[in-house]
C-alpha cells in the first residue's frame, strides 16, 4: 500500500507501533517482532519516517508527518510509537489542533516566461496533463490555457479527468496508441505538466519527440529524467497560473480537426483489431455508473482498457494501481471512498483472480453499510498471464 501511494504520490499518513524504547537502536533485546531498525524497511517507499520516543513528542511528530505528506511531491509518511509509549499513562491536554500546512512548491520565474514565449510562438503545440494536475486541483488552470493556446490536451492514466473528455481539443487518454505518439511526437512545443513521462505516458518508453518540451513536475527527480527539457520544478496549479498570466492568445482553426482525425484513426485501428468488445463493455458501465461517482479499478484487463478508454467524467473520481501495480486494490479503495464520502455510490472493478484478494472486505462493507457495486470480470482464468503466455 505505502508503495503504490509513493508511486502514485498519494499523502498517507501511516501510524505503526514499535517495540519498547529500550529496544531501540539495534539491540538484541528478544522483543516480539524486534527488528535491528524496523524504519529501514519503510524509507525506501516512503517520503520521510518519524520515530516518537516520548509521549510530548507526538503531536510534534504528527504534524511534521502530515506536513511531509501534503508538501508536493506528495507521498506517504511512516510513524513509529513504541510500545511502553503507548501504553504509558499520561498528564498532556488532548489536542485539539495540529498545523500541518504545507510549503507551496512555486515556479521560477524566468522559466515560466520562457515557457510562454516558446508556447505563444509554437506552430503545432500540444499539453500532456499527468496526475500533478488532478492533484494540484488545476484541472480548471488547464482548461483556460489549452484554450487560450489552443493546443491539443491529453491525459496520462494518472491524470485522467484532468480535462474534459469531448472538448474539441481532447485527445482522451489513448497513450498506447502509436497515432497518438506520433501525433505527440510531430508536436513543436509540446507542454508536459504534472507527469515524468514514464514506462506508461511514454508508450513504453517508445515516444521520441522531435520538438521542445517543457516539463512542469513537482517531484524534482522526474524532471528531464527521460527527455531532455525546459524543466520547471513546481507544483502545476501556480505553474499553469504563471503560464495563464503570461502566454499569448495563439488562433488556431486547425486544431479541433487535426484532433478528430487523431481519434478518428485510433476508433478505426479498434475496429480493424476487432476490440470494440471492450469498448462496449466500458460504455455500459459508464452509463450505469453516475457522474461525479468515484471508481475503482483493480489490475485487471478492463481496467487496462478504462486507462485509454473510459471516460471518468471529472478529475479524481477514477482511481486504479498504477505505480505498484498490486492486485487487490481495487475493492478496499473503493470501501476507503465510500467511507469518505457516503452521499455518492462507488465502483470497484475487479478480475476473477484478483478479487479473491480481498474478498474478505465484504464483511467490512456489510458492517460498516458502505454504499459499494463490485464489478467482477470473470474470463474464465488468469486472463492477462493466460494472454503473456499465448504470445511468448
């Protein structure tokens, strides 16, 4: 779970006992589950890791947690409380508030101005929008700046929502598609916002592109870590803000239908391939399914499918195991946003063998009445290991 949240830069605040202090520091003291440095086993996937020692020390600790997780780049955070602290009596007021506000992660100045004058000047330009836009809450900012540019915009399977699925100059999420990375390839500013471009944004790492890029990323290791770049280190919601101030309304009457004949060639390379199938499949759920309802989606072929085509309808409502890649997700996610927020129904869509992963949270939705529709997409068999196997 902390690695899927480090993967997909997700702030979780995770609490976890310890031996007793005495323990500490790599004795050999013959505790129930001592290990020389339990930390050690959690910094590797988490962004910082807290170990309290006396009971003052908590509150402290706490916010300094919080405030790790919630400052961009986001991610998990470990506490540790041992024991005989827990288990101590104590004289300290409960607390009633913890300031945990976050740094703000702004753009340098002079890059965002060179940012604006290569998009405001740019023949063909085009944005690809990554999960840093949905959670910065920028999904607006985006929007006035494709248009104001009017470049082309297509979402990574992180960022999904982050612009509207039918704008004129939505390219939808069909990053697998080599039209698509040719399309992103031939782009002469091309605007990367909130994405590292990694092993999926990238179609595998085979999308070369031929112009400039600038890349806004807040996690200051991905930028320009696999194309060389404008690099802007910043959170993307004052980024876009900085380049909204700044670019030039560019005029172009080309661009709608350059991105209809780009979708036009994906729909016609489906129905060549005869995969309409799962199409339809999503089609359905995305009918049933209200809009604003969150989903949640299990490793999994439909799921696969969803990430290019299923159209979530608003930013932060789909949701999926990208980073870890972890079967069982989907379920228990869905009861955690249930649980968050009651007033709206949630899918979660699982496969046959993932699902038995956490069937036992059944019990959990029974209990706690959350309001939860578990798709399960029975093949018949492993389907995605049926499938390697078929092509080795």
């Amino acid at each position: 779970a902390l690695q899927e949240a480090a993967s997909a830069s997700a702030p979780v605040l995770a609490i976890s006992s310890q031996i007793p202090t005495a323990g500490l520091g790599g004795g050999r003291h013959g505790y129930l589950h001592e290990l020389p440095d339990q930390a050690a086993s959690f910094r590797g996937v988490v962004k910082s890791v807290h170990t309290v020692r006396t009971q003052s020390q908590i509150p402290s600790a706490i916010a300094a947690a919080w405030k790790s997780a919630l400052t961009v780049p986001h991610g998990p955070v470990w506490v540790e409380i041992p024991q005989d602290v827990l288990l101590a009596q104590t004289s300290l007021p409960v607390v009633t508030a913890v300031d945990a506000t976050p740094d703000e992660l702004v753009p340098r100045p002079e890059l965002t101005a060179l940012a604006a004058e290569l998009l405001s000047n740019a023949a063909r330009p085009a944005i690809i929008a990554g999960g840093g836009v949905v959670r910065a809450d920028a999904s607006g900012k985006l929007l006035r700046l494709a248009e104001k540019l009017n470049a082309p915009v297509v979402t990574t399977f992180g960022g999904k929502g982050a612009f509207p699925w039918e704008h004129p100059l939505s390219l939808q999420s069909w990053l697998e598609d080599r039209h698509t990375t040719n399309f992103l390839e031939d782009a002469d500013v091309l605007l990367v916002v909130g994405s590292g471009l990694g092993e999926l944004s990238s179609n595998y790492h085979t999308f070369k592109p031929r112009g400039r890029v600038i890349q806004i990323e807040a996690d200051l290791g991905k930028v320009e870590a696999n194309h060389p770049a404008l690099g802007i280190h910043a959170d993307a919601r004052p980024a876009l803000q900085a380049l909204l101030e700044t670019v030039s309304e560019r005029p172009d009457e080309t661009a709608p239908q350059r991105v209809r004949a780009l979708l036009a060639r994906v729909a016609d390379r489906i129905a060549s391939q005869e995969l309409t199938l799962e199409q339809d499949v999503l089609a359905s759920v995305r009918r049933a399914l209200p809009a604003g309802s969150p989903s949640c989606w299990d490793m999994t072929i439909l799921a696969y499918w969803a990430w290019s085509a299923f159209d979530p309808r608003g930013a932060n409502t789909m949701h999926s195991a990208q980073g870890a890649g972890g079967l069982g997700y989907g379920f228990p996610a869905a009861l955690g946003a249930a649980a968050a927020d009651p007033s709206r129904p949630v899918l979660a869509v699982s496969g046959d063998g993932g699902a038995l992963y956490s069937i036992a949270e059944l019990a959990t939705a029974r209990q706690y009445g959350l309001n939860v529709t578990w798709l399960i997409v029975d093949d018949g068999g492993y389907g995605i290991l049926r499938e390697y196997m078929t092509d080795a």
